[in-house]
C-alpha cells in the first residue's frame, strides 16, 4: 500500500473515530460531575479502617491488591522478555558485552560526571523516601522504585562502564526484581496464613499517620520498590549492552 | 467547558495514531504508541474528577472533603506500569530488527518479509 493510499485510508477512519468519540463524550457525564459510589466508599473506609492517609496506596495494595499483584507480574514478565529476546541475541557473540575501553570513564563530560555523581545520594534518599511514606502521601512503591532506579543509573553514567561485563551490578538487579516480585506473593500467602484470606492484612494497624501503620501496605510498597527498581534497570542495561554490540559491529 | 478534557484524550489517541501510521522509524513508532496510551491517563483522571474536590490523600485534610475517585487514580498507575513494559518489550523488538535486518524503517521491513 503506497504511503498516500495508506494516508487517506487513516484520514477516513480517523474522522469515523472522531465523530464516534465526540458521540461517546456527548454521553458521558460532565467533566466534574462524576458520581462514582465506589471510589467514594474506598475513600470513606481508607482512614477509619486501614489507618492509611493515602487512599490511592489503599486502594491499591489492600482493596485492590490482586490487581497490583497482577499487575507487579506483568512487569516482572517484560523485564524477562527483554531479557529473552536480547540475551538470545548475544548468545551467538564470541565475547561477552563489554565496552570498548573499559578503563575509561564513559562519561568524557566532567560536569556530566560530577553532577550525576553529586545527584546520586539524594536521589537515593528521595526514592527511600517515597517508598517509604506510600501509605501516607503521595507516591509508593512504583513511584519511588522509579526515583531509585534514577540514582543506581546516574552512578552508572557518572561512573564507568567498567563493571559492565566484569562484576555485573545487573545480577544483583535481577535478584532485587525476584526478590521484589516474590515478596508481594509472600505477603499475599501471608494473608491466607495468619488472616483469612489471600492479601489480607495480618499486621497491627498502627496510628494513623505513622510511619509505620496501614498493616502489610509498607510492606508490599517496599516489594514493589525493589521490584520496579530491578526490573527498570535489568531492562536498561539490557538495552545499554546492545550499544555495546552495535557499536562493535559498526568496527 | 466540561466537555474539554474528554476531547484532549480523543485528540492524543488520533495524534498518536496518526503518528503510528506515518512512522518511518520503529523507535519513534513506539514513541507514538506510548503518546495513544497517554489518552488513556487523561480520559481516566477526567472521568474520575469532581468539582471542587481535592487529591484522596487524608494526611493534611479532614476526611469530610470531597475528594477525587481513588478508583481511576490507581487504574492510571496500571496503565503507566503496563505502558513502560510494552515500550520495553517493544523496543527490544526495534533492536531486533535491526540486527536482523539492517534497518529501522517499518516499510522496508515489510519488504523485506514480501
């Protein structure tokens, strides 16, 4: 199909989709006016019987746990598919991915190098942060494994690629996904063990607005943390070590 | 105007699309894709605003506010999880298929296959 058949094809169908949504919005009710009883429910029960200030943390770890559960494997799926399609790949190279000159730093930047260096820490204590206080302000678990994926990364580009293809910081990444991915589903079994049923909270509690309260929520926030942290950089570094190959290729 | 931000999502899912269909580069062909998952983001936030209500988060407000439905919040964040794995996924196919075939481009690809 030439491109400017193909074109007209998209420009008929679109305007078709166009009008279908401006048919579709037309019913919906008007932005603001929402009347959802069940967002409103969950947001209701948040304080009183979870003892969590973040409703969405709640409604996401406890009243819809399964769905996060499911959710945390399909990350944890992806980051193996990567893993899959790009190791597969490199299983045919003679020599492991490694870079060129391994003893030089990758970043020829200084400023490069010193501000991602400087950036590094706090940006650390930022995700631990988040991580940590999911259950009380906005953030969590995917969020904040976001954030601290961002520091181990700019480590990464302020540093050298040195230990790439020698000390391999990604099997330690690989352990964190696990580990991350594992401990959502330990906590849930935990439920059916000392609760009732699966995901079930088994733990006190605690004073609303504590750092330690909202039962097993911090506890599936830091798993995912790990999870998100892991998976992010595994997927990454996968992606960076194909530089490495293309760019040997290209020699 | 109440009917704004349903229309932002209907514009982002078209722009996308119609950057999909134009695409000459995968990269950017995912790029685009994640612009059409965007929509998605802003017509569930849409959906579950309410007038003069503020964020779900009770740590500095009393639990009588009005607040904004926790439901779409926490949809949103599956679909943020689910659109960065696609995009992995994706472009790990893109490295593929230039390996393979040398490049980038989905029309010579196509070619390429017959």
């Amino acid at each position: 199909m030439s491109r400017r058949l193909r074109l007209v094809v998209f420009g008929l169908g679109a305007a078709g989709l166009a009008a279908l949504f401006v048919w579709g919005f037309a019913e919906l009710p008007h932005f603001g006016d929402f009347d959802g009883a069940y967002g409103q429910l969950l947001a209701d029960l948040t304080v009183p019987e979870r003892h969590a200030t973040s409703a969405v943390a709640v409604s996401t770890f406890d009243f819809r746990g399964l769905d996060t559960l499911g959710e945390e494997f399909i990350l944890f799926t992806a980051a193996v598919g990567v893993l899959v399609l790009l190791r597969g790949q490199r299983a045919g190279e003679t020599v492991a991915a490694e870079p060129i000159r391994a003893h030089h730093p990758t970043a020829e930047s200084r400023t490069l190098r010193s501000v991602s260096v400087a950036l590094a820490a706090p940006v650390l204590v930022l995700g631990a942060y988040v991580v940590a206080h999911g259950h009380l302000t906005p953030g969590g678990g995917f969020q904040g494994g976001v954030v601290l994926m961002t520091a181990l990364l700019l480590v990464y580009l302020g540093g050298t690629h040195l230990r790439v293809g020698g000390m391999r910081p990604l099997t330690g990444m690989e352990a964190a996904e696990g580990a991350g991915a594992a401990g959502f589903a330990l906590i849930g079994l935990g439920g059916i063990v000392l609760a009732a049923s699966f995901l079930e909270n088994f733990l006190p509690f605690g004073t609303t607005g504590n750092l330690i309260s909202g039962g097993v929520i911090p506890l599936l926030n830091v798993s995912v943390g790990f999870e998100v942290m892991g998976a992010l950089l595994v997927v990454i570094g996968e992606l960076l070590d194909q530089r490495f190959l293309i760019r040997r290729g290209d020699q | 105007m109440s009917f704004l931000p349903y229309a932002v999502a209907g514009w982002l899912f078209l722009v996308g699309l119609y950057g999909i269909v134009t695409s000459r580069n995968l990269i950017h062909l995912v790029v685009c894709l994640t612009v059409v998952q965007a929509s998605t983001y802003v017509l569930l936030l849409a959906i579950g605003y309410r007038d003069d209500a503020t964020a779900p988060i009770f740590a500095d407000i009393s639990t009588s506010r009005p607040v904004v439905d926790p439901v779409v919040a926490t949809l949103t964040l599956t679909d943020v999880v689910v659109e960065a794995t696609v995009a992995a996924l994706l472009l790990s196919l893109a490295v593929q298929a230039h390996r393979r075939f040398g490049t980038l481009d989905p029309d010579e690809l196509g070619a390429l296959r017959g």
